[in-house]
C-alpha cells in the first residue's frame, strides 16, 4: 500500500521512512531544525552513495543540498555539519528502539527471513574504543545467505557473550530456524532455550566444554580399543564431504555423524554428534593444514543428513566474511571514531540495514558495485528507504 506525504514523496506504509517516524525524539520542538527522520535519512542515503564517515555524510548533503530540498520540501537549504550527526546519533536515538524498528522492518518484507540458518557472533566497534579498551561490543543474530541482521545488543566487554546470547535469542521467532554459534554459545541454558522456543541448535565443542569436547573425540577415535573381553557395538557413522575452491587454496570438509551417544551425553535434547575435519592446501606454495573440530546438535538423522550438517557448519563462517568484513572493510565501521555515547551501536544498525537492503538487490555483483551505482543516482538510493 502506498501513500504520499504533505512535501509530495510517494512511499509504501510499511517502508523504512515511515517505520523511522515512529522512533522517540527527545529534542526540544523550539528551534528544531532538523527532524530526527530526516537525519537518518540523510545518513542512509550518504552511505548508500559511497560515503562513510560523519564529515563525508556532511559533505554530501552541502552538495546535494537542492535535490534534499525538493524531494522533502525542507525549508532550510543549509543541511547539518558533521557533529549534528554525532550528537544526534550519541545523545537522541534511542538504540533500543531503533533496534526493534529495523527487526519490525525484516519480518514485514515478505522475501526476507526465510533462511532456516540463524549465526550468533559478537564484534568489538573498534571505533568505540579508548585507551582502557572500553567501548562497544555487540553481539547480533545474523542470516548468513540473505545478509540480514534479525537482532544486535550491546553487551558488557570482550567474553561477554554468554549472558547476552539469550537475550538476542528471546527478541527474534526461532520457531522453524537453526541456531548455531561458536563455542562461547555452547551452554545448556541456550540450548534448552532455543528448543523450547520451536528451534533446532548446532554447537561446537571445545575448551569451553572439556568433557564434552573429550567424550565425541574418544567416540570417533579409530585407535581406542574396547575393555578386553569386550567389543563396541556397530557404529552407525554416516560421511559427507566437499570440496571447494578459492582465495588460492583448495578447501576439502569431511563430517562424520553418529546418533548413538545420545542417551548418554547429558546435554538437553541432543541427538547427534559430529567430527568436522578441515584441509587446506595451498596452490602457490602446496602447504598443507588441517583442522578438527567435534560438535552435536538437536537435529535427528531423519531431519538433516550429512551433506546438509556439513553445508550448515560452512554457512555459520558467513557472519565473518558477510557482515563483519563488509562493516569493517566496506563501510569502514572501525576506522570511524563514534565515543561519545551510543553512537557507535546506533551507526553498527543503521550499517546492518544498508547491508541488508543491498544484498537484496540481486542485480549488484558487490556491495561496493551497488553503491558506485547509487552515487550515480541518488534518487534511486532514496527509493530503496521509501518502497518495501
């Protein structure tokens, strides 16, 4: 459904400019210059062109400054400088609020959150940070083939991840998804939660769970033998495997399932366990590196086979290459400086959304393939935030 404002833009009810509409502004409407809407409008708008800093968001608007004043019908042709989007983003957004708006947003775009694969992670803002290492750490539920961030929150410093995971985890509908994390998330609580909420999980075992960790490893070791005057009963492993080529090195995954420790690992509601075998050779030099790690999951045989298991564990590394690469090296998140109050976490959002709504538009081979296009055409950047 569409409508049209009093300045004449034509956009959809459930659009992102008009969700914006709905956030909190704290300002005194005395000499208010500037809306809250317009600000992060702006701001999208300029990151979506190419820029990425506060002082070339500035400096796009000054230059752009007749094309803002038609489409919106502004009064004033002086735009804000760049410390107006500082203090706005530091001291006025609410972060919380502009969470839950960019959640409402996904869940109403009907191609969006269909991905069953749901990669917890957590991120520093290096940005954020002082002297002490203070600053801003999140941790986000990510959708690794769609590029869509479902849930970010702040949590209290680097190993803190732990006490936030439920918290991320309540905020979004997992009823249907499959959770998977590193071996931080690898906790009971979680797991029970995630079950219990309608989810699947998928989890490493590592030095966070010794035992755990030691119990799948001994299970899948060729060379332990049996109590003498006693045998194993028939292992029912099952193997998938890929291979896979790139970044100069040629990649090869083996997983391995069993179903039969689950009556006697005390996890909740496990049913599978796997052994994850990585190998890594180079083409330049021929070197050669091997990985293995141990996990389990909730899911049953009968509801995910190997090769799918397998493709699931390689999916998870998304969030790095995906979204924490794209912020940090394409829209330079950590080599902007945001100290002062919030600000960093509420720039990360605005980031996750422009991300997202890119990666939607599949006719752009990259993300800085799709913003070179929209610098070219501004109004088109605009229509992105104006139509679902």
């Amino acid at each position: 459904m569409e409508s049209i404002t009093q300045a004449g833009i034509l956009f959809d009810v459930d659009s992102l400019y008009v969700r914006f509409q709905a956030l909190n502004d704290t300002r005194k409407r005395g000499g208010l210059r500037y809306s809250l809407v317009m600000i992060l409008m702006i701001i999208l708008l300029a990151k979506t062109c190419g820029e990425n800093h506060p002082s070339g968001i500035a400096e796009w608007a000054k230059h752009r400054s007749e094309l803002l004043v038609d489409w919106f019908k502004l009064k004033r042709k002086k735009m804000p400088g760049h410390m107006t989007y500082r203090r706005i983003l530091a001291d006025i957004v609410n972060v919380e609020e502009l969470e839950r708006v960019s959640s409402d947003y996904w869940s109403g775009q009907a191609c969006a959150g269909k991905q069953v694969l749901v990669a917890i992670d957590g991120k520093v803002l290096r940005g954020t940070l002082d002297d002490k290492q203070n600053g801003t750490y999140l941790l986000a539920a990510y959708l690794p083939s769609e590029g869509i961030v479902l849930m970010e929150v702040a949590i209290e410093g680097k190993g803190s991840e732990t006490p936030a995971a439920p918290i991320v985890l309540k905020s979004i509908d997992l009823r249907e998804k499959i959770v998977m994390g590193d071996a931080l998330h690898t906790q009971r609580p979680v797991s029970t939660q995630i079950v219990e909420s309608g989810g699947e999980y998928i989890w490493f075992a590592k030095g966070n769970q010794p035992q755990m960790e030691a119990n799948i490893r001994l299970w899948f070791d060729p060379d332990v033998q049996p109590i003498p005057g006693m045998s194993y009963p028939p292992k029912d492993f099952e193997m998938a495997q890929e291979t896979n080529k790139g970044h100069g090195r040629l990649e090869t995954r083996t997983i391995t399932v069993s179903s039969q420790l689950k009556d006697y690992l005390e996890w909740p509601y496990l049913e599978q366990v796997f052994k994850l075998e990585r190998r890594f050779v180079s083409h330049k030099t021929g070197e050669l590196h091997e990985q293995i790690v141990y996990g389990f999951t909730s899911l049953r045989r009968d509801e995910i086979a190997p090769h799918k298991l397998l493709e699931m564990t390689r999916s998870y590394w998304g969030i790095e290459n995906g979204l924490h690469y794209r912020r940090d090296v394409t829209l330079r998140e950590d080599y902007t400086r945001m100290t002062k109050g919030r600000a960093g976490q509420a720039m990360a959002c605005l980031n996750n959304l422009i991300l997202g709504i890119l990666l939607s538009k599949k006719q752009y081979r990259t993300i800085p393939a799709a913003r070179r296009y929209f610098s070219a055409h501004p109004a088109e950047a605009l229509d992105l935030f104006l139509r679902l």
